[in-house]
C-alpha cells in the first residue's frame, strides 16, 4: 500500500505564511470597516464614538448598505425575542437599553399606560413595551445613546435629530458640533451625516433656510454616525435603519469629500421589481454634515464608566423620587390666530 504523500517543509511553512498573511489582511481590512470596541471609554472624543456605534452595530450582526444603496446581512429586527451576538441580549431589550441609556426623556411620554421595558413585568407589560418600541422611532434616541456613552462634552440628547442639528446650527462657535455643507466639507470619524425624511426636498441650502425661520418647529429627519474614513469609502452606522443598527457605504473622492452622492430631487421613478435601478436605500435628501468641533474631540482624563441615566418627567408627580428630574417640556410651535375683522 503505498504511503500518503507528504507536503514538503518548505512547501509547509509557505502555506502557513501565506494564512497568517491573510489573519493579518483580514484584521486589517476589519480595522478599516470600524473601530476597535477597546477604545469604548478611551482615546479621544471622536475615537470614543465610533467604537460605541461600532460595538452596537456588531451586536445586531453588522448588517449594512453596500454603496450602491442595496441591503446586505439583515438577520434580526427591533422588537423581536431573538437574541443579539452576545447570545443574551433580545433585540427588543437593546433597542430599550438605547431609550433608557440616552439621556433622553425616559420612560417617553407616548409610553403606554402599563407598559414594562425590563422584561420583568410579565408578557403582557412587556409586549406594550415591544408596541411602543415599534411605533416610536428610535434614531435619534441611538445617537444620544452614543454620544452618552462617549462622553461627548456639552452634547444635549434628544429624540429628535433636529434638536441636536439645530443646536449645531445655532451654536456651532461653542457646541460640540458645527453645522457644514456634506458637498464641500470632508467627513471625519465622530462626525455626523444627516437627511430630511419629508416629502418635500430642501436641499442644503433649503434647510438652512428653514433652520433660520423664527419658530422652525419639529422636521423629521435621520443621523448616521461616521465611524470610518478609509480606502475611498465612508463608513456611517445608525439606529432604526431597516428596524436594526445598521452600517452605510458611501463613496468619497481624493479629497476625502463625498462624491456622487445618491439625492432624492423630486419626481424620482419608483421602486418596484419592475424598476429595480430606482431602488437605493442611500437616495435621500442630505442635508447637513454635523462636524465634531476640535474643542469637543479631546481625549478621555480617565476610563469612561457610562453611568445610569437619570430619569426624567414631565408632568410630574409629587413628591418626586429621588432619580428623577423634571424635563423641559418639547417646545411647541406657536399658533398663528387670524385677526378679527
């Protein structure tokens, strides 16, 4: 019986290097994708961020956008029971750790009377919580979360993006970001890339416009999160985006500025499997670059220990517990009367 054929030695070592080439390449191109989670509660402001929003979006199994706007990896959504990548965690759990986590108004005024986000106040209790995790949305809520968690030095949360860009607008010389044109400006880690949701398209300098109106009031938008800026491509995670953290491809030039960018102008065809080149989830009305300010991206005097949040009311009841704050009301738009005749 002749004996097995064995690989020569060098033919052996060659092969070995060769695989631990690739580990490395792999490693590498791993390193280029996202952030290293180490650097959660270290490192500078920007740094701190993207290894939050990059430690969450592996969490949910790092679903992502390529750069032709068509989705990749979904594999779990936000309300359901199935457990996350740590094998814990249920995806609808997480996304109340965001609520609760953010800093934002917490338990939200649209929480159902009853309603338990613990998982401990039995089914019922449990799946008003799950209801009102999908009826509200929840981005804005991930960003804060984030920013919390990083410690990002006079960042106000809210569940609203456009309390935040609007903050950016209006207090760029002293807030934590500045409000910058996406066609002119380069994007850098830490940074935020945003779009309106309405139906009407604004534009850049139609939402300036609109930011400077007395009493702009309330505007539906999105924010993603800059967590790489490496090979020609940018890298963007967010919350809610098809029901999960998810990752976005873009597309830069030399200069590291956006190029190509997809935008909806109106009157775009529509999406259907007849037409499937008018489909494209990164086809939106972009809007606003908010630019992490170099006072805000400093690094950490010590390791980060995200703390509990605070919880917070409106309309409260007296005497009041000793973890709750009372929560500035969400500003109105004031009511336009007619005058007599």
């Amino acid at each position: 019986m002749p004996s097995p054929t064995r690989m020569p030695r060098s033919r052996t070592r060659a092969l070995a290097a060769l695989l631990l080439a690739s580990a490395f390449a792999a490693r590498a191109h791993a390193a280029d994708v996202c952030a290293d989670p180490s650097a959660s509660t270290t490192g500078t402001t920007a740094s701190r961020i993207a290894a939050v929003a990059c430690a969450e979006h592996d969490l949910w199994y790092a679903p992502f956008i390529d750069e032709n706007g068509r989705l990749a990896n979904l594999r779990i959504s936000e309300a359901e029971g199935l457990r996350l990548r740590d094998g814990a965690t249920p995806a609808w759990r997480r996304v109340a750790n965001y609520w609760q986590g953010s800093g934002a108004q917490w338990p939200a005024s649209s929480m159902p009377a009853g309603a338990d986000c613990s998982g401990a106040g039995g089914d019922v209790a449990s799946a008003l919580c799950r209801t009102f995790l999908i009826d509200t949305p929840w981005s804005a809520v991930f960003v804060s979360y984030v920013m919390t968690r990083a410690g990002v030095p006079g960042f106000q949360p809210s569940a609203r993006h456009v309390d935040y860009v609007r903050d950016a607008f209006l207090h760029g010389d002293t807030g934590p970001y500045r409000l910058a044109d996406p066609d002119a400006v380069a994007p850098a880690v830490g940074d935020l890339m945003c779009f309106a949701r309405t139906s009407q398209v604004f534009g850049v300098q139609g939402f300036r416009q609109w930011l400077d109106r007395p009493f702009a009031g309330s505007l539906p938008m999105h924010c993603d999160i800059v967590v790489s800026t490496s090979n020609g491509r940018a890298r963007l995670v967010g919350g809610n985006v098809l029901q999960g953290v998810t990752m976005r491809v873009l597309p830069l030039n030399r200069l590291g500025q956006f190029w190509s960018l997809p935008r909806r102008v109106g009157g775009e065809p529509d999406c259907d499997p007849g037409n499937p080149s008018a489909c494209n989830f990164n086809r939106q009305d972009w809007v606003a670059l908010l630019k992490l300010n170099p006072s805000a991206n400093v690094p950490a005097t010590s390791p980060l220990t995200p703390t509990a949040p605070t919880r917070c009311c409106v309309v409260c009841m007296l005497p009041m517990a000793p973890d709750m704050k009372r929560c500035p009301a969400p500003a109105t738009e004031p009511v336009q009367r007619t005058p007599a005749p």
